[in-house]
C-alpha cells in the first residue's frame, strides 16, 4: 500500500462552500407588504453620472417641453426634476453577501388624471383639464426595519429600472401636475364603487287553498225524535211563557198584600178608637159599659192522655189537640162553649188580642199541603192554596181569624196546629180551676200572659 498525500482544496471552492452555508442557515427575506409605510431615509450624497446617463435625461426634457407646448398647458410652477438614480451594472455589485431587497410599502396613491398618458408621445387632454407631465423616478426605498445590514459592508438601495408607460392607471409615484393638484386641492383617495346586490324580487302570494268540504250523506231522523223535538220546543216555550206570567202575578200580588196590609191596620185602629170612645162616654153618663163578646178563642192542652174518658178524648181529637202543649184557634159558638166545658181539665183557653195571633202565626205558623207540614215563609204558599178564597198573604189570615171572617173554616182548616214549649217558670196547679189558682178553664183575656211565656 502506498500512502497518497491529502489534497488540499482549492479556496474559491472554499469560499463557495461558505456562501451557501450562510444563505442555508439564512435565506433571503420573502418579499411581504409593510403595515405602515417606510420613513424616508436621510439625504444622501448624489451620486456621479456619466455623459451617456446626462444625454437621456436632457432628451426626456426635451420630450416633455414638446408634449407641453402641443397640449397648451397653463403655466403652473414645476418643481425641479430628480436626478435620475445611477444604474450600477450587474458586475460592479459588490462581492460577498448579497444586499438585502428593499420592501415595497402599500401607500395609498395620489390622485390621477381622468385620461392615462400614452406611451409614447402624449395626446392632448380635454379641455379644462391639465397634462399629466412625465412620470419622476421613484426615490431610494429604506431596508426593511428589523433586520440590518452586514457589518463592514455598506448597501446601497438598488434603483428600479424605468418601465415604459402603460395605457390606464399609471403605476408607482404620482405625476408631477397630480401632486401639484393635490397640494392645492386634497383630494380623497377614490373609493371603490361598493357592489350592491340586486333586490330579489319577492316571490308570488299564491292564495291559500280553501278546504275541501267533504258532504257526508245526510241520514233522515225517526220519526219518533221529531215528534219529541216538538214536545220539548213546545214545552219551553209553555215554561218560558208560565214563568213570566208568573212573575207579572207576584208583583201584582206584593202589591195587593200591601194595600192590604194597610186596609187592615186602619180597620184595627177604628175598632181599638170605638171601644175607648164607648168607654169614656159610658163613664160620663154615669153607667156601665159592656164590653163585646169574643168571636174567637185560643184553646191550649195542658194535660196527657192518662185517665182521659172516651167522650173527653173524641172532643180533644175534634179540635186537632193530639199532644201536649198544642194550641188552635175556635169560633166561639154555642155547641163549641158546650163542648170546652166537657174538657175544661184537660185544656185551657182564653180571647187573645191581635198581638196574641198575630205573634203566633208569624212565628210558629206552618200550612198543612196535602198532608205536610210547611213553614209559611213567603206569601206564594198562600197565594197557591187560599187564592180561591181571595186569601193571599199572611195579613189576610190575621185578619180573618181576629175578626172571624166568612172564610174563618177554610183558614183555620189551613193551618197546623201551633206547637208551644212548655211555659217559663212552669205552670202552678194543671188540676185545679184558674179560678181557684189553678190553670185549667178560661181565663179570658190572661190567655195573653200564657202564651207570652210559651211562644
């Protein structure tokens, strides 16, 4: 084996080997459009330009004059054309570490004229409107903020290249009759006409469908149901009408009762005004006065049915006093006297006053309907049951019982017999005659007293 010596590289390769490594590790910034736009960088000195750069630039103003002369612009005072920047060929760039791009800043531009210059020779504008005069070169842009230069090498911002001018929009910095305008006249960055959506047209109201009427066959009704339909039509109609007349009836009644009510307590008062009249002129005279006899008489049980001979039990069942303590109301007539004096121990009785009945039937009076025993709690009772005896309230009983009227029977017959509580502090002596301090018999107008006690 024979042992070779290393080669030794060569240092271009060398060199190459270390530029690649750096723009590896550090590639070049992609190009993004700064949020806000670059400070202008401070003023530089201008650089050298040689005799062919000066020749094209004296021939652009000649263009210019000629432009100006043929479009008749008003004279407006222009300001002094930047120098133009100097291309620096691509061998003259310098060695090592390429130069960082200068980032393009989005500022808004200026205004425009409304008719784009050729690109070539530039046409007359309209009338009342100024040429736009050629286009300036764009200054030097600043590095990108953030990242700086390599140490020991200075960077010198890369001018862009004169692009021809273009039919429409011209691109890049404003010209220089635009910023002029807009010095004098700020105008507002031109906004774009907004897309506004078509209105849609509201769709047809389509009328709502009507529902089907779906006819079910009609079945005939039975006979039998339209004869009970009328009955019961006319059964309403016989109701309704009985139920108004009815009502016309009970007012006309409630007023008749009041009428009556005061007939009667005017007849009351004259009788009471005869009696005391007759008094008082008996007394004058120097006589005696006779009172009237009792129409009436109200006769009270007092004793049972113990020791009762049959002759006395018949009299007692005769005026309707069956119980203890019951009372009712007789005519005071020959055979009816004959018959109390049977029964005087068994029973007392006496004349009571119109206070006496009338306390009596408002308090304990009950009608007997068909056998029952009904409170007399409203004047269409009476009316119902007494009106063919032209009885209709309760004044008209008082009134035919106190004064024993024609229809006294029929009254009578109509009420139930009273039934009293036994008396307040008792009674003294059932067995022995009132006349002889006892409580069976008469004892006339002291029937009162008892029935206070007892009611």
């Amino acid at each position: 084996q024979t042992n070779t010596p290393p080669k030794t590289p060569d240092p271009q390769q060398r060199e190459k080997k270390k530029k690649k490594k750096k723009e590896e590790k550090n590639p070049p910034p992609k190009h993004r459009p700064a949020k806000h736009p670059a400070k202008p960088p401070a003023a530089k000195p201008e650089p050298t330009t040689t005799a062919s750069e000066t020749e094209s630039v004296s021939e652009d103003k000649s263009e210019t004059k000629k432009q100006a002369k043929g479009a008749r612009v008003p004279k407006q005072p222009q300001p002094e054309p930047a120098p133009a920047p100097v291309e620096t060929p691509a061998e003259e760039k310098p060695k090592g570490r390429p130069a960082k791009q200068p980032v393009k800043t989005d500022a808004p531009p200026a205004a425009e004229p409304e008719k784009p210059a050729p690109a070539k020779s530039a046409k007359a504008p309209a009338k009342g409107k100024a040429a736009a005069p050629a286009p300036e070169p764009e200054p030097a842009k600043p590095v990108q903020k953030g990242k700086a230069a390599p140490k020991g090498k200075p960077v010198e911002p890369e001018p862009e290249p004169e692009k021809p001018a273009v039919k429409g929009k011209a691109k890049g910095a404003p010209a220089k009759g635009a910023k002029q305008a807009s010095k004098e006249e700020p105008e507002k960055p031109a906004k774009k006409a907004a897309t506004v959506p078509a209105k849609a047209t509201p769709p047809p109201k389509v009328a709502p469908k009507e529902p089907e009427v779906v006819t079910e066959p009609v079945i005939p009704m039975p006979e039998s149901m339209l004869k009970a339909n009328k009955l019961k039509t006319k059964r309403d109609s016989m109701r309704v009408k009985t139920a108004a007349s009815l009502m016309k009836k009970r007012k006309l009644s409630t007023i008749q009762s009041y009428k009556r009510a005061e007939k009667y307590e005017q007849e009351y008062k004259k009788l009471e005004k005869d009696l005391i009249y007759q008094r008082r002129t008996a007394r004058q005279a120097g006589g005696f006065f006779v009172e009237p006899e009792p129409k009436i008489a109200l006769v009270i049980r007092i004793r049972g049915i113990l020791g009762v001979s049959p002759k006395v039990k018949k009299i007692l069942r005769l005026l309707r006093l069956r119980q203890l303590h019951n009372a009712v109301f007789v005519r005071l007539t020959g055979p009816m006297q004959q018959m109390l004096r049977l029964v005087e121990p068994y029973v007392t009785y006496g004349y009571p006053n119109l206070k006496t009945v009338r306390e009596l039937i408002y308090k304990r009076g009950y009608a007997k309907i068909k056998a029952n025993r009904i409170p007399l709690t409203d004047n269409e009772l009476i009316r119902q049951n007494m009106a063919r005896y032209n009885i209709i309230c309760v004044e008209d009983i008082i009134h035919e019982i106190y004064t024993s009227g024609p229809k006294f029977k029929q009254v009578n017959r109509f009420l139930w017999p009273f039934k009293l509580s036994s008396p307040r502090g008792g009674f003294v002596k059932k067995r022995i005659h009132f006349t002889e301090g006892g409580d069976a018999g008469n004892r006339e107008h002291f029937i009162n007293k008892l029935v206070r006690k007892m009611n």
